[in-house]
C-alpha cells in the first residue's frame, strides 16, 4: 500500500532503520487521519514527491486538513519531518564530514534539504531561466514561478487568526522545527547547521526556492538589523574561509538598495559563479596601489553598477582596506554626478559586499567586491535616484538587492503571461497587452516582422537589455566619460593621487 511505498523508500536512502518502520508507519497513519492501513485503490508513481502528493489528496479526504495551500504545506512539512535526523544529529553529521572537506558537509547538508522536500525543487524547476550576452558579459534571467499564489481562502483564513509575533521573522532560529500558520511558512522539516563566525553563534541553512546552484543563507542566531559595518566584512571573509566553496554576500542595509528582509541580519551564498564575478578590469582605471595597505590588490570591475574588487591573501588586510572604503563612501558627494551622502539626517550611501575566497598557487587569496550604493530620491525619481526608473517599471520595479547586484535578475511571474500577450501584439494578432507594456512594444515593433518561430527568443534577449539597464539606473558613478572621472576622483579621495599607477 501507499504509506507501505513511502515508507520503503525512506529505507532504501538511509534515512531510517528497518527497526523504525512501525514506529513511522503509525506516525504517518496519524497524520493521514487513519486508525488502521488501507489498499490504496491505484497505482501511484513510486517517486517519493508523487506518492507525497499522493499522501496529501487522501489526508484531505479523510478530512486530517483542509485543501489550503497552507494547510497542505504544513502537513506535507510534518509528513517528511518524519524522515528527518534530529538537529542534533544533522549536525553532528555535518561536522564529522567537515573534517574531510567543507564540500562533503555541505553536500551532505544540500541533499538532506533537497530529499526532505525542504527545498522545492520541482517548484523551482517551473521558473523560466535563460541567459543574454551584454557588452558586460552574460546576464542570467529568471521569471520566478516558483513561489505558488497564495489561496483566497488562506488569505480570508489568516485575516481571521489571532496575531502572533513568534518566530519573529523568517529567519530567526526558532523556525526550526516550526509548524507554520496561514500566514507563516511551514517548517516542521527545517534544519539550521549551527556555527561560530567571529566569536558570534551563527547558522546555515539553504533556501526553499533557490535562485541559484547551493543558494544558502547565513544567519545570526540574534535577531538584529541589518548592518554594514568593518564587523560585517570580517564575518563574509570569516565564513568564505570557513566555506571556501561558496560565496558569501550581504544585502545594503539602507531602504530602497537593501533586501526585503533588513530586520535580521543575515547572508546569503552559494556554489555559483556570477557574471560580476567573472567581468574584467575596466580598461579605462589604472591598477591602484595603496600604500596603507600593500598587500591588497585594488581594481574597478567592468560592470553597469559601480564595483571596487579587492585582493588578498591577508583577512585581515583586505578587512581594513574594505572598512576605509566603507567610511569615505559613507560621508561622500559628488554634485556632478548627483551623489548626495546625507539629506538632513537621512544618511544615503552604503556598500553592497560580496566575499569569495581561491586557491591561487597554492595561497588561499580573499576577494571582497564592494558595490557602491545610494537610496536618495528626488522628485523626478521618487522611487529612488538609483533604482530602476519608471520607463523600466512595466519589467522590474523591485529593489535591486544583492543576488540582482551580481547579474542574476528575478523578474515577477506576471512576465509570463504579459510577454506572451507582447509577442501577439508584435505579430498583429488579437491580444490583451497591459497597457504599461506600449510605448516598449511599439519601439520593438518598428524594428521589423516577427513569427511565431522567433517572437518568444527575440523578447527575451529584449527583456535582457532591459535588465542592463535596470543595472545601470541602479549604479552610482555611470560607465560614461563622466561617470569615469567621477568614479578616479572618489578613487583617489580613498586611496591618495600619489598612489595611483
């Protein structure tokens, strides 16, 4: 029978011992709402998401939950937590393997998630990915179908419940293990691998509906604000020494240039290789040398938005070198290119930082990339100066935080839909193109006829040069002649005139 089959496979990874199958047989009875097994009536898929599936349909039918979205995820969360180590044994696990290689802990960690459908892989395999070659290398693209629309009926339902403030976001540590509510991820099946991270408790865990290959999350055990402070480079340099297989990277703290969650501080990582990480020096900025700090190797990255990319072999050197920037930046304006550090008391200037760590003839080399940022608005831009600008808005009008900052764009879901109605407007069939959608569409129109053959790719590659220019919008000292000479000039204020080469 079906519970039989789950259970079985449970078996068959390693997750179990023969010697818990009645004791997890009659869990899964519970949670089915059943007091005996039953003949399932046909045949299911022995794959263990479609017999999950499976699971589910019957324990709405025998009335166990509702047919919620939510209420099914929660369910299905307990349902797998069934085959889940503890988290004391997770990470006992993890750092045993640790001390072969961080890449077998962390694999050893990544496969767990995967397997207990912590990490939804097949929603995450719905999202339309795609790359488009820019004089900046190769943009990744994503229409993010991953994330289901919540049910009317939850949202009625969770208007309904009484508020509760626990956990206190998302990220905080007590998620491990938590049930969920209508308006709360489940989490019954989470685990956090616990660490240490400059004398701080820290955790690991993965995302639910990864971005990228490894897409992890580092997090304080404390619930705290975001900061970019000398503490934040020295924690990304600590776990990237830690972890030398991923990068690690912050959000900006400040509104507009930050990410959706600035309550708990918190960073994110992974085993991918972003277009920023493989963009050149510019051809247009000499190689710098510091001479406060000569064992740091000081370059501007040929990217839309503004990038300083550091070098060293020292932590602690490319630590204070990164932290000097930081403190020049903060206090910084440049009327000419219209950078404005402070309205009144509002402070406008902060640093989206990334920390990768390599192998380089057998040294261990840290990379810091430092992204300038700036949230000021004005009138003629009051969504932010820096930030997509209204012409853009009908394909992206969220921040642009870090993951975005590196090359990768997560555009909405209502793009799928929106850009098949563009491609019957540009081939002069009946269609329903949002209005927003015109004066873009007409542009493209003019360029030529288009068939049901090319339409679809052609759209793409347009919604890539889009992107670029999001990125560009978003950069602070523009890849122009101005914004060249804007950018020495900063430059210079950090490192001095002299040291420059």
């Amino acid at each position: 029978m079906i519970v039989d089959q789950f259970v079985d496979i449970a078996i068959e990874n390693g997750e179990i011992d023969a010697l818990d199958r009645v004791y997890v047989t009659n869990r899964l009875l519970d949670l089915l709402g059943w007091s005996e097994k039953r003949a399932a009536a046909e045949n299911v898929a022995a794959d263990r998401l479609s017999l999950l599936d499976r699971l589910t349909e019957l324990a709405i039918e025998s009335g166990a939950i509702g047919e919620t979205l939510a209420e099914q995820e929660i369910w299905q969360s307990k349902v797998m937590d069934l085959f889940m180590p503890m988290p004391s044994q997770l990470n006992t696990e993890f750092w045993e393997l640790y001390k072969q290689s961080p890449r077998k802990a962390t694999d050893y960690f990544y496969a767990v998630s995967k397997e207990s459908d912590y990490i939804k892989t097949r929603s995450i395999a719905k999202n339309i990915e795609y790359r488009v070659k820019t004089e900046y290398g190769e943009l990744e693209m994503t229409i993010n179908l991953s994330k289901p629309e919540k049910d009317p009926k939850q949202i009625a339902m969770a208007k309904s419940e009484q508020e509760v403030s626990y956990p206190l976001c998302a990220l905080c540590v007590e998620n491990e293990g938590y049930a969920g509510r209508m308006d709360f991820p489940a989490r019954t099946n989470h685990r956090i691998i616990r660490m240490r991270v400059c004398d701080e408790d820290w955790g690991l865990q993965y995302s639910p509906y990864a971005y990228y290959d490894e897409h992890c999350i580092f997090l304080s055990a404390e619930h705290r604000p975001m900061v970019i402070n000398r503490g934040t480079f020295e924690r990304l340099v600590g776990i990237t020494a830690q972890f030398p297989d991923y990068f690690v990277g912050s959000n900006a703290d400040l509104p507009i240039v930050g990410g959706s969650i600035l309550s708990h501080d918190h960073y994110q990582g992974g085993a991918h290789t972003f277009a920023m990480a493989k963009a050149p020096v510019h051809k247009e900025f000499p190689g710098y040398h510091w001479a406060e700090f000569p064992d740091v190797t000081v370059d501007i990255v040929k990217w839309p938005m503004s990038v300083i990319r550091l070098r060293s072999a020292s932590a602690t050197e490319i630590v204070a070198a990164a932290d000097a920037i930081l403190q020049k930046w903060i206090g910084y304006s440049d009327d000419s290119v219209d950078i404005l550090a402070y309205s009144g008391e509002e402070r406008h200037n902060t640093i989206t930082p990334i920390a990768s760590c390599r192998d380089v003839d057998g040294e261990r080399v840290f990379e810091l990339a430092l992204v300038l940022r700036n949230n000021r608005r004005t009138t003629e831009h009051p969504d932010g100066l820096f930030h997509p600008h209204a012409t853009l808005h009908h394909i992206k009008k969220e921040n642009i935080g870090l993951i975005e900052v590196m090359g990768l764009a997560v555009l909405p879901p209502r793009l799928k839909p929106e850009l098949e109605e563009v491609a019957r407007y540009l081939m002069d069939q009946p269609n329903a193109m949002a209005a927003y959608h015109l004066e873009w569409a007409d542009r493209l129109k003019a360029t030529g006829g288009f068939d049901a053959e090319t339409v679809t790719e052609f759209l793409r590659q347009e919604v890539g040069k889009v992107f670029c220019q999001v990125l560009t919008d978003a950069g602070v000292f523009k890849d122009t002649e101005t914004g060249i000479q804007a950018f020495k000039r900063f430059i210079e204020t950090v490192i001095g005139t002299e040291d420059a080469k």
